[in-house]
C-alpha cells in the first residue's frame, strides 16, 4: 500500500538522506521523499509512505525494488551517506540494508522514534490531512451518535456520573483544540502510549504487548487464518452475540434489582463468555461470530487503556497511529464503542499512516 502527504520544503530541505525505514515483526514501512518532478511546487514536497508485509523475510528485496524505481531524493546536503532505520526487524537487518544501499545505517530505537514522528506530523499538517475520512469513517460517526440502550441503563449512568466526577478539573481548562500535551498511542504487533509535552520532550506513560500480533495470532488458533482482511471481513458479517455474554444471562433486568434494568437486554457484556457459560467448544460457533467477538474484546480493551491514560495524564486528545486500525470496519467499531464513554471531554483521532516511527527516525 502506497500514501502520499504534501509537506512544506523547509522541514525537509536539510535532511542528508530522505529516506528511512521500519521494519516491525509484521510490516516494513518505508518512507521517502520523493525526487522533484518539472512543474512540481518548490515549497512543498511529496513525502511517500509504503507498506509492505514482510513478516519475517528480509527487507532487503523491499529496499532493491525501492532504489531500483529512481524515485527516492538521495541528495546528501550536508554531505552525509548515513539513512536513520527503526524497529526490530532494522536491528537485525543492518548489515543487509547497508550492502544493498551502499550507505552507512544509524538505528534509532523505537521509543524516540515513534513519538518524534507523531509531533512531525501534528506540528506540520492540520489534523483534517492526518485522520481517516472515508465513507465508512463518516458512517462510523454517525452510528456513534444513535442512541446507545446499553448507556441508559441504570448502573452505566450511576456509573458514568462517578466517571465524570473524577475526571480532573486540570484537563477541563485545556482547549480542545491544543495539540500539546496530547496522547499518542501506537498499536502495531505491540503497542505503547506517549504524552508529549508542549516543550517538545516525551515520555512513556503505558505499554501493551496485547496489540496486533497477539490479535493476529488469537485469529490463527481460533479460526485458522493469520490474514489481516480476511479477520477483518468474517467479524464484519458476525454477531459476537452468539459468542459473548449477555446481559440477559447475568441480570435479572427486574425493577427491584440493585443494578436497576436495562432497554436491551441483548446487549453483550463478556468476550467469549458462552464458551464458559455452556462449556462450548470453538466448533459450536461460526467463525464469523468469534471474529466478531475478538475484534470488541481487543478494540474494547485499547479504549478503555486509552480512556485511562488519558485521565490520568490530565490531557484531553489521543492520537492513535500504527496499522492496527487500518481496517475501516475496526475503526467503526472503535468508534462506536469510544463514543459511549468519551463524556464529552476527551477526542480520538485515528491517523491514516503507520509510518511515524519511519518519520521519527
């Protein structure tokens, strides 16, 4: 997959080498400034990013088949012949992308990289040019705004009312529209989150090793594929109501009981619940079902560490990048799910590229 960002030429007409590259457990994102072309603007340059799954193989055949099409910009300015590479899969593969590039490699750990990228983007282009605006994004938007029966229940609201009291008064003072101190999150095969300060520093705040490699992997044992799209599409014909818990199984939804009652009892509560509930094996359940079950129980999961962090950062916006979210129907649900506890206070915005560390770096 190929993306394209038109940035300004002043913050990258000093940059030796205009390409980068990072490599994680599953992906080899490479980023480049592109060679410019008669007619082009001079004030602003193409900044290409390109994904490629590689999984364990190398990354030299990437890095020949990019070098070989003569579009990279590899004017050294400052007279440098050393590129900057990030993520695990770079720090074994050092020695073969010096040979293949004929240049010097410097490696840059991920948890520099990775926040480093993400303030570039936010402090070069307005957040509209840097989130999803597909068709599906905008019909995620408005299935967040339907009514939610799960949320009028009695116990949501008493609990949703302690939430907002708790929240600090700190982040009610900030503007929605400051980008630092913000949140960024990346979810690839692992996932962590950085609070960047407005002074331009940054700092890990939370880690996750239950990201996309795990989500991947939990796919292949259950339902026999280890393909992103394909997870994917089986969740998106699902009802990970066949799967989880329900509301129904567990409450009385009768008016004398201390939790109060529900609109729908349907609603589910507990990922892969029905499994315990009825000893079922996974052969009593479609595919389409569990995957169903397993993208809300790893999305569900992530915004609840988000919600927290964000709390207890005392910031009011999120950025998530890395690939995870790249399926649209992953970033519905997420969506979704993320309005029902957002309050009213705290944003999420989903970046359209995995390439920040490659940025960063």
């Amino acid at each position: 997959a190929t993306d394209e960002f038109l940035v300004e030429t002043k913050y990258v007409r000093d940059i030796p080498i205009k390409l980068s590259i990072d490599k994680g457990c599953s992906l080899t994102k490479i980023l480049y400034i592109a060679k410019e072309k008669s007619g082009d603007d001079p004030e602003k340059r193409r900044m290409v990013c390109e994904t490629y799954k590689t999984g364990r193989k190398s990354v030299a055949p990437v890095l020949r088949k990019v070098l070989s099409e003569e579009a990279v910009d590899l004017s050294t300015a400052t007279g440098a012949d050393c590129i900057h590479v990030t993520g695990v899969g770079c720090d074994r593969e050092c020695d073969d992308i010096e040979e293949v590039g004929g240049f010097k490699v410097k490696f840059i750990e991920e948890f520099y990289s990775q926040p480093a990228g993400m303030r570039h983007l936010i402090e070069w282009f307005p957040t509209t040019e840097l989130i999803y605006q597909t068709e599906a994004d905008r019909a995620a938007a408005e299935a967040a705004a339907a009514p939610n029966h799960w949320m009028e229940s009695d116990l949501m609201k008493k609990f949703m009312e302690t939430v907002i009291k708790q929240i600090p008064p700190e982040i009610l003072q900030l503007p929605r529209d400051a980008k630092f101190p913000s949140l960024y999150a990346f979810i690839g095969s692992g996932g962590g989150i950085n609070l960047m300060l407005p002074d331009g520093t940054a700092m890990m705040v939370g880690i996750t090793p239950l990201a996309g490699r795990s989500y991947i992997g939990l796919a292949r044992l259950l339902l026999g594929t280890n393909d992103y799209d394909e997870i994917a599409e089986l969740a998106r014909r699902g009802d990970r109501r066949k799967v989880d818990t329900q509301i129904k199984e567990v409450m009385t939804n009768k008016t004398d009981s201390h939790y109060g009652t529900y609109k729908d009892t349907e609603e589910a509560v507990f990922s892969f619940g029905k499994a315990v509930d009825y000893d079922m094996g996974v052969e009593k359940f479609a595919k389409e079902d569990i995957a169903a079950s397993i993208v809300e129980a790893f999305i569900g999961s992530l915004a609840q560490s988000f919600m927290l962090t964000l709390r207890s950062c005392k910031v009011r916006t999120i950025y998530v990048g890395g690939n995870f979210f790249r399926s649209e129907f992953l970033r519905r649900e997420f969506m979704i799910l993320w309005d029902r506890f957002k309050t009213g206070i705290f944003q999420c915005h989903i970046i359209r590229t995995g390439h920040t560390a490659a940025l960063g770096a």
